[in-house]
C-alpha cells in the first residue's frame, strides 16, 4: 500500500512567518506534527511520502503514485484543502481526511472526501485500517471518547525534510482546564488535561536529537500548565536532565495561561528546562468584556503585572487579544494599545473576535440570530462571521487603529525596547549562533537598517542592544524582522479593505 500524507497550504497570516522566514531562508514555521504521528500508526510495511504544501509543490505524479492521500488540516487551510480535493477527485484517487477541520465540520465535505476518519486518531484509525484491511472500509469514523495519549507514538521525523522548518515541534497534553466561549480547544479535546509520561517527552526530544534537529522546539499544547503538579514533579525536571546530558541543543517554547504567574516554582523550572518564550491569551483588559467570554482565569488580577512578572523571570512572552466583545466599551481600542505598550510585549496579536464553529459563542450568537456565515480560521483578516453589538464599521475602524499602531515602527521598536530592558534570561544562557542567523542579520541590515523606512528605529535599537544588552542583540535582531513581518500582514490585510 501506497500512502502520501498531504498538508495542505497555510494563507500568509500573522503566525505563518512568511516574510520572516525569508531572512533565515526556511519555507515554513512548523513541520506537520500530526500527520507525522499518523504515519507512525500505519502498517509499517507501507510506503509512505509527506508532501507538505508549506515547503514543496504537489504534483500530479506524486498523487497518482499513491493508493491513498491522507489529508490534515485547520480551518485555516480549507480553500488549499478544497483545491488538493479536486485535484485528486480529478485523478480517482482515494481520500481519507481527518483533523480539527473535518472534525469541525465534517458535512461541508459529503460527496467529497471517500473517508471521513474524525476526532482524536489513536481511537478512530484502528478501526478504519481493521475494515480496509477487510476490504469494507466505512465512509466516516468518530469517537465521543478522549484518547489516552500515553499510548501515542513518536511521530516519522524521517518523512520531513527538517532543513525547511524554523522550529520543530512536540506534543505532551491535550485539553485545557478552562473553557472560554470563544475557543474551540474544549470542543474538540476536553477540559481534563490528558499528558504523555516523562520517559514519553525525553524519546520525543531524543528523536527529534536523533534526526539531526538543532534549534528552537514548540510544545503543540494549548495550556502546557494544564497540570502543574505533574510538570513540577516529573516532566520538568526530566526535560532539564535530557537537555544537560545534550548540551542544551534546543529552545523550547509553548503556550500557557496567565496564572503561571502565580507561581514561582513553576516559572523557574521551566527556565531551567531550557523554556525562553511563552504565548499567553491574555485577550482584554476589559473586565466585563473576560467575565462575558468566560476567561475566569484573567479576571481580578493586574495584568501587565502578572506579564512583566514572568519576563523578568526570564519567559518572553507573546500574547493574543481580541476586540468585539459585546462588552467593549468604545474606549476599547486606546486601552488595548496603551496596555500593549505599557506590556512591553514585542508579539501581540490583535485579532476581531469570531465564533469557530461548534464552541459555546458560536451557539449563543445562533440562537441570538447574529451568525453570518463560517469563520475564516483567520482573526487578522478583519473579517467577523456574526452581527457584532458595537457597530461593524466602528469596529473594523477602531480595529485598524490597533494594528496600524502597535505595529508602527515607533511603537513596535519602542516596545521591544521596553522588554529588552525588563527581560532577564536564564544566567548562563547560551544562544547558538548559526550560519544562518548571521545570514539573516546581514539581511535585516540591508532590507531594514538600509531601505527599510525604519531605518531610523532599526539602527537606534541596533546599537542600544548591542552596547547595553549585548547577550540579547541576536533577540534584538529576531523582533525586528519579526515586526517587518507583522506590519508587512496587517498592511495586505488592511489594504483588501479598499
């Protein structure tokens, strides 16, 4: 049997990287973590190819070799989903499609797609390969059940070509002990965090090492301290003794909520671990607009506090907000901007509030008569898929004025300013230096310090960084191709308006 596993193409988005990519000469930000561990649950004497959109074309060759195309995707890549449908429809290839996407909404793809394998697949792909192996496979496969992913395994790093990725990638937990309205994470994973066991994380990061992977490492989860205790007491502190024994070869990073702040211990371990960056979803610092979207764990607490609180403990930290609570007040959009600034974080994401569906928001808007139509899977995009209470074109304005902002050269370098100066890495700290960084500081000087209209700033935090803050001048560097990249998104975005 024949199987190529296709990724579909990510849009150009904020979290694509796109023109940052093309500093370091990577052609994505990721590699397809779950398409990865798929193939690993596949007969081994299958042959099996990855054509991951992001980094390579796909062929009509490469489809017609297979037996079967196995599709992985977000909601975000579904127009490259339907595109890569149609195509193998065109040239009778079978289809099995799977992930949040078609899980999401599998009716959109009826007629389409020859089997539907759904939900989480370590429960619903045992049972589609036992009926091909028969020869009566089923057209769709679901599970109400949670996976134990203790029993997952490693994903076939040997399918990638790793040289195309910025960072690599992990998974230890799914599910996420809150459940605000508007994510889609509880719907789709559960609010009891599922974690894999230490000596399952350190064969992750041994064959990840093992592959040759030197660099950055996500951790996939969308609340890595969904479990402090378990992290505190065995996965933390057998990450630290991996990266020891390794000579720190990675740069880990990953997604938590706010209350890390709340402690120490905590923070600390992951330092140690060799974690550098954090995204956090801090969303409003609108009270009322956090009490309406259920994100309890952002209520009753000084914010900027709690963030400077970690990045002076030595976590970057990146965070997401959303305008178009049905709360905000029309006051919303200075108060996001002054408290960006005022954060000092460097990668903010500000996107308009949309209703996924099948989460808590996206029912309440339905039964409300305020659904429009499906998300876009894109917030930056300035679209929004319900009848918003503040009025659209005050919104999409007050919006505009955010972004056109807090990404503006003056405040966008005045910020990452503000957190080299707070920021205190781990001491001892090593950044690697590799050719390719110094490829892309030669790159940052031309296309920014040169003919960039941000010389000014460039140059001014160039120097700063490089006399005053010396250990973090290649970070220094990072943020602002980072931010080239960021203004390059909001500036296409914005224009489509017209």
């Amino acid at each position: 049997m024949k199987i190529l596993l296709v990724y579909p193409k990510y849009p150009d988005t904020f979290w694509s990287f796109k023109y940052a990519l093309k500093f370091i000469s990577k052609k994505a930000s990721l590699p397809p973590l779950g398409l990865l561990t798929i193939a690993s649950m596949l007969p081994q004497k299958w042959e099996k190819r990855l054509a991951d959109m992001n980094v390579t074309s796909l062929k009509d060759k490469d489809l017609l070799w297979a037996d079967y195309v196995f599709i992985s995707a977000m909601s975000i890549q579904k127009e490259s989903v339907k595109a890569v449908i149609s195509r193998c429809k065109a040239l009778g290839v079978r289809i099995v499609a799977g992930g949040p996407l078609f899980t999401s909404i599998p009716e959109d793809f009826e007629g389409d797609v020859d089997h539907l394998v759904l939900d989480e697949a370590e429960l619903t792909l045992p049972s589609f390969l036992a009926d091909l192996k028969n020869g009566q496979a089923g057209h769709i496969y679901t599970s109400r059940q949670r996976a134990d992913i203790r029993n997952t395994p490693l994903p076939l790093w040997e399918l990638a070509d790793l040289k195309k990725y910025a960072s690599a990638n992990i998974q230890y937990s799914r599910g996420c002990p809150f459940d605000c309205e508007f994510c889609n994470i509880t719907v789709l994973y559960g609010r009891v965090p599922r974690t894999k066991e230490k000596e399952q994380v350190v064969a992750e990061l041994e064959n990840l090492y093992s592959n040759g992977w030197r660099g950055g490492v996500f951790f996939v989860d969308d609340n890595f301290i969904g479990n402090k205790a378990k992290l505190k007491r065995e996965i933390l502190p057998a990450i630290t003794e991996w990266m020891k024994k390794r000579k720190h070869p990675f740069a880990l990073s990953t997604e938590v909520s706010i209350n890390l702040s709340d402690d120490e211990e905590l923070i600390h371990l992951m330092v140690q671990a060799g974690f550098d960056t954090v995204f956090i979803g801090i969303e409003t610092p609108n009270e009322e607009s956090l009490a309406e979207c259920s994100k309890i764990q952002n209520r009753n607490r000084d914010l900027v506090a709690c963030v400077k609180k970690i990045q002076h403990s030595g976590l970057e930290v990146q965070a997401g907000f959303i305008v178009g609570f049905d709360k905000d007040p029309a006051s919303i959009f200075e108060r996001l901007i002054a408290f960006i600034q005022e954060s000092g974080i460097a990668t903010a994401m500000v996107g308009l509030l949309n209703a996924p569906h099948g989460t808590k928001l996206y029912h309440r808007l339905n039964k409300e008569g305020r659904l429009l139509n499906a998300s876009s899977g894109d917030n930056t995009d300035f679209s929004i898929n319900f009848t918003p209470m503040m009025s659209r074109e005050k919104l999409i304005s007050g919006y505009k004025k955010v972004v056109h902002t807090i990404y503006s050269p003056k405040h966008y370098y005045a910020r990452v300013k503000k957190f080299l100066k707070e920021y205190k890495p781990k001491q001892g700290k090593t950044f690697h230096f590799r050719l390719s960084h110094l490829k892309a500081g030669f790159k940052s000087i031309f296309r920014l310090g040169i003919i960039g209209r941000e010389r000014f700033y460039y140059w001014r935090l160039f120097f700063w960084s490089l006399f005053r803050r010396p250990r973090l001048f290649p970070l220094a560097i990072t943020l602002t191709i980072y931010g080239f990249h960021f203004r390059k998104i909001f500036k296409r975005n914005a224009a489509s308006l017209q």
